[in-house]
C-alpha cells in the first residue's frame, strides 16, 4: 500500500485500486486497469497537478498540489505507472 498527501488530498494505491480523498470534487477511485497514464503538469503559480487519465477518456482524477511536492508525486506516479497491465483498452461498441 503507498498512501501520499498531495497538497490536501490523500491518495492511496494498493496495487489494484487508486483513491483519492479531500475536500474537493476530485475525490474517487479507479481500478489499474481503467489507467492509461498518469501525467504530472503544471497548474498554475507555484502549483502543479497529477492527472490520473482513464482509458475512456473521461472521469480523470486530477489534483492540484504545491509545487513543492513535485519528487513526491513523481514517486507515486511511477508506483502507479509501473502497475498497469500491458492489455490495450477494451473495444467500444
């Protein structure tokens, strides 16, 4: 399990399921295999934000944190990174 506060979320992975709490709307969960990437990016003075992308698209999962933070966030997207299947995304209709 790797839990990281990123400005006033907790984000936690246990390998399989990523959940984020704060008090935001930016709040939620997503299983490994819904990830496509996760991109760390420039918000706005001082602030960056990871970016939790789904493989539909939509319902990312994005968190603005002090820029401060930025080596780690690095970690905890490369945890989260290194555990996505290698599958390609299902097929749509």
């Amino acid at each position: 399990m790797t839990e990281v506060w990123l400005g006033r979320h907790l984000a936690s992975f246990d390998g399989r399921v990523l959940e984020v709490w704060g008090p935001t709307k930016a709040n939620g969960r997503l299983h490994i295999a819904a990830i496509r990437d996760v991109v760390i990016e420039p918000a706005k003075r001082d602030e960056l934000c990871i970016d939790f992308q789904t493989i539909w698209g939509a319902g990312n999962l994005l968190l603005k944190f002090p820029a401060a933070q930025r080596a780690t966030a690095e970690q905890f997207a490369l945890v989260v990174r290194q555990a996505r299947p290698p599958q390609a995304a299902p097929a749509g209709k």
